[in-house]
C-alpha cells in the first residue's frame, strides 16, 4: 500500500527578510513573510509528508501561535515531520514540487534546491524533482505581491 499526500503553502514578500525557498538562501531577492522563515517551498513539501501519513497539517504540528517556532529554519521542521512519519511506519519514495512566482526566477537555484531537499529527505537526488512556474501575470502571485508551492509526496510501509 503506497500513500500520496499534496502540500500548499503561499507567502507575501516582505523585503526586510531574507529569501529562503527549498532551504537555499536566495540573494538578492525580496524574502517571505512568515512566522518562522517562511519557506513555503519546504511548508509545501511538510504538509504533503505529513497529509500522506494522516498526520494533519504544518499548523497542527508546528503552530504560528507557539513561540518556539518564531523565526524558526524550516529545514529543522522538516526533519521533524521526517521522523515523525517515520515513527508512523512510512519511508518517502519520491517528492516532486512545484514553485510559482514571477520573480526570481529560479532556474539557477533548482539544482540546489533540489539536492538540499533530497538530503533533508534522505532521498537520492533523482527522487526529488523542483519545477518553477511563473502565474503569467494573473492574481496576486502574478502582480509579483507573495509565491506559492505544490508538492506532492508518495510514502511506502517502512521494511520491517
């Protein structure tokens, strides 16, 4: 039996913050509003990991109400989500994940982001896909006022 979950998250820009998406640092780019540091690309990749094993939701585990989270680094998030599907009895097979915005472009930092995720996952870099999209000027994402990212994940019974 496999498990796929979807994850979603979106964040305005805020300028003041640095720009954090797949736990590569971007410079030069206007970061992302948020309680911790806002990397909607990993707060995607959470929420389908922890969908998928009928865990609930980044909001449940790692609330914006508790202080412990202000500012905090979403890869560490993302470890926690890791073992706490794991301590649920799932190993992630694969994660794909889309990012929209119209700026910054992105294709330079794909690479990185991809391999940084891979590792967070303990997945070999072929098992992790990064796509940029932009919204072709529509909405708020295409007026270029926040981003937002998809990912799906697939999760399988851990070996015994």
């Amino acid at each position: 039996m496999y498990r796929v979950g979807l994850g979603y998250d979106s964040h305005r820009f805020d300028a003041a913050r640095p720009l954090v998406l797949g736990g590569v640092r971007i410079a030069g780019a206007a970061g992302l509003a948020g309680h911790s540091d806002a990397d909607a690309a990993l707060h995607a990749v959470i929420d389908a990991l922890l969908g998928a094993a009928g865990l609930g939701d980044i909001g449940e585990q790692f609330p914006d109400t508790d202080p412990a989270y202000r500012g905090a680094d979403s890869a560490e998030l993302l470890r926690a989500a890791l073992d706490r599907v794991g301590d649920a009895g799932w190993a992630v097979q694969n994660c794909d994940l889309t990012i929209i915005t119209e700026q910054p472009r992105l294709k330079a930092h794909k690479p990185a982001m991809r391999d940084r995720i891979a590792a967070l996952l303990e997945l070999p870099p072929s098992a992790v896909a990064v796509k940029a999209k932009t919204n072709e000027g529509m909405g708020a994402i295409g007026r270029g006022e926040g981003l937002a990212a998809l990912a799906v994940v697939m999760l399988e019974p851990m070996a015994v």
